[in-house]
C-alpha cells in the first residue's frame, strides 16, 4: 500500500476520500499506481460492496489531476452502468455492449 509521504508540501497538497466499489477497485489501483499517488484505504462497507480510499496529490501537477478525474469518471460511469441494468432502463438490455462494436 502507498503511504502519504510527508515530503509532500503541505500547500500543494490535496487530499480527497473517494468511494469505489469493488467491482472497479483494480481499475482504480491501476491509476493510482502508474500515476504514483500515495493513497491509504480508509474503510470498507460490505454492504456497498465498496471501499474508501484517501488520495494524496499534488494540485499542481496536471498528471496527478488527470488521473483524479479519470478516478472519477470510471466511478460515476460505473455507477451509471449498474443503476441502469439493476433498473431494466438500458435501452438494449444487453449489459455486454463491448460484443455489439
């Protein structure tokens, strides 16, 4: 696990908790670690079936962005995808849309 390391600046230091379900944990570790952020997990709820995982970044540093918003945009689109299917609103009903390319 990364530890938030406390040569960080402490001005240009930006930490956020995010809520990440499991089904999505690796894609998330993978971010976190080609990107080297420093995170800890925080706490796990299993009856979300999720975590909470505190980030470090750096707020100047455009990579350190990118890689927070592509955090948040893999969750929220996740999150999306699985209301959609648990409530029968997907237009196709096929939950495997990558087969239909």
């Amino acid at each position: 696990m990364h530890k938030i390391t406390k040569n960080m600046q402490p001005n240009v230091v930006q930490a956020k908790s995010h809520t990440v379900p499991v089904d999505v944990l690796m894609d998330v570790l993978s971010i976190l670690f080609n990107n080297d952020i420093p995170f800890q997990v925080e706490g796990i709820n299993e009856d979300e079936q999720s975590l909470l995982i505190r980030t470090s970044t750096n707020a100047k540093l455009t990579r350190d962005k990118k890689a927070l918003e592509n955090i948040k945009t893999l969750v929220s689109d996740y999150t999306y995808y699985r209301h959609e299917s648990e409530t029968g609103n997907n237009k196709n009903n096929n939950t495997d849309d990558y087969e239909n390319e």
